[in-house]
C-alpha cells in the first residue's frame, strides 16, 4: 500500500508494509545487547578525555573528541528506542 505524495515524486510507506535488510536486522539484534548505560558511559569518558586534552594544550584534538559525544548519545537513544519499539 504505497502512496505516492502529490508534486513530489516520492513515496512513502506505510507502518509494517517495509521489512529491514538483513545487514539491519543483524546489527540491530548485535547493539540490543548493549546495555543504554553504556552509552552513556562512553559518551562521559569522551568528554572527560576532551577536557583533559584540552588542559593538555591539545585543544584541536579536545575539540574533535568532544563532537564524538552528541554521537554516541544518539546512538544509545536509538539503541533504546530499537529496543522499546522494534524495528519493524
């Protein structure tokens, strides 16, 4: 049941009509099994190892480092939401 948006071209598809890829469903089923505070966890020891870097004098590497965080916690908040919601 794809319907095609008017002036657009595209198409959209409806709930549970689309199945994942099984490259998807393989790393899916891989993180699940990673605890959410783990992504926190890191997320944290990057901001201190940013911090410290930054005190170091490395302050290019401080900054580099500390954009992996805003990363690491959409991926623990997809994690989650994989894990509530499936998928599917």
């Amino acid at each position: 049941m794809s319907t095609t948006m008017s002036g657009t071209g595209s198409t959209r598809v409806a709930p549970h009509e689309h199945q994942e890829g099984a490259t998807t469903r393989a790393i899916e089923e891989f993180t699940s099994r990673v605890p959410s505070g783990t992504y926190l966890s890191v997320a944290l020891g990057a901001i201190g190892l940013s911090a410290a870097m930054h005190v170091m004098g490395r302050k290019d590497d401080a900054q580099f480092v500390g954009q992996w965080v805003p990363t690491i916690l959409l991926l623990g908040i997809y994690n989650k939401m994989v894990k509530q919601h499936g998928s599917d």
